[in-house]
C-alpha cells in the first residue's frame, strides 16, 4: 500500500501503457508558461504594424467631421456628371476612335458602353434617348440615387431614410440580366441591332 500511487478516489492508478509513445510537451513563444511541460505549443500571430501611410489616414478619418465623406463622395458624382455635360459624348466626329478599350480592340460595345451618353440623355430630360443608348443605366439609377442618397444623409446628417435590402437573388439576377444585355447589343441581326451603340 506504501508508495503505490494513488487517484482521488484513493484506487491504484493504473500505470502507464509502455508500448504508448508521448513526447513531453514543449512551449514555444516569449509568453511560454514555466514548469514541466515540453512540447509545440500554438504561437498566436503578432499583428502587423501598419506603414506610416495607413496611420496617417487612419488619424486623418478619426479627425475628420462625419459629414467629410459624404462631401466627397457627392464632390466625386458632381464631378462626373459635369464630365459628362461638358464633354457631351453625344457629339463626336464621324471618324473618331471609341474611347472604350474593348470597342476599340474589337469593335464590340463592352458592358459599360452608351452610360455617358445616357447620363447626358437624363441631364437633359430625354430619357428615350438615354434608355436607347443604356437601358440598364437608365433603370438602376433612381435605385442607385436613393442608395446615395439614405446613406449621405445617415453619414452626414443622422436621417434615418429607409434603405433598401437587395438580396443576393436580386443581386445575381440583375447581374445576369447585364450580362444577356452585354452580349444582346453585340448580335448582329434584328432587333439586337437596335441595341447597338
């Protein structure tokens, strides 16, 4: 009974199985605990220091008033739509090259082609001609408006305007729906002609 090992139920504790191999456990990393165990031990990874140019934005965001993006944002729309007012893509010499990189290498409208000249169409109130030239742009931009719109004025002002939810359905559809329209324009017979731009 003396010097025999014992569990907390006070029974013998069974001895160790010889033909079992356990290596002792060894703790890696500065924070390590002392005492008998040797073995690897999961090292948690160090967050990476951010550059001085991150850091420098990151302050420049904490500083800034909360209504600083939205002005930017509407600063980077504006700038686009007077782009497009005052270049007035609807205008262009017969001989021209298409600015497009893919109409140019081509010759096929890409997904994007006729939305600055759509854009001009709805600046100017004919949307017959806007929606000739991109009919998708046409129809997602009082959705896109309204997005702009609720999420400026929560940002900026604290509006609790309603949002809308897309779903990611709604969201693949309309996205396959580009893509039939991106390859309809592109088909050289009637009507898909009409499409082409």
């Amino acid at each position: 009974m003396y010097g025999e090992r014992v569990t907390s139920v006070d029974r013998p504790a069974t001895e160790p199985d010889p033909h079992t191999h356990s290596e002792p456990h060894v703790h890696a990393g500065p924070h390590a605990p002392e005492g008998p165990w040797q073995g690897p031990y999961p090292v948690a990874y160090q967050p990476v220091e951010t550059d001085r140019f991150t850091r420098m934005v990151l302050r420049l965001h904490a500083r800034a008033p909360r209504w600083a993006v939205p002005l930017a944002a509407l600063g980077c729309v504006v700038l686009g739509l007077v782009y497009a007012l005052i270049s007035n893509p609807t205008q262009s010499d017969p001989d021209a090259r298409p600015t497009c990189l893919l109409k140019l290498t081509t010759g096929l409208d890409c997904p994007g082609c006729g939305g600055t000249r759509a854009l001009w169409y709805v600046l100017h109130g004919d949307l017959p001609a806007a929606a000739r030239h991109h009919f998708l742009f046409v129809f997602a931009l009082p959705f896109l408006t309204w997005l702009f719109v609720a999420w400026a004025g929560n940002r900026a002002f604290g509006w609790k305007l309603p949002e809308p939810r897309f779903s990611p359905k709604a969201i693949g559809l309309f996205l396959a729906a580009w893509g039939v329209f991106s390859v309809a324009r592109n088909l050289p017979w009637a009507p898909f002609t009409s499409l082409y731009v």
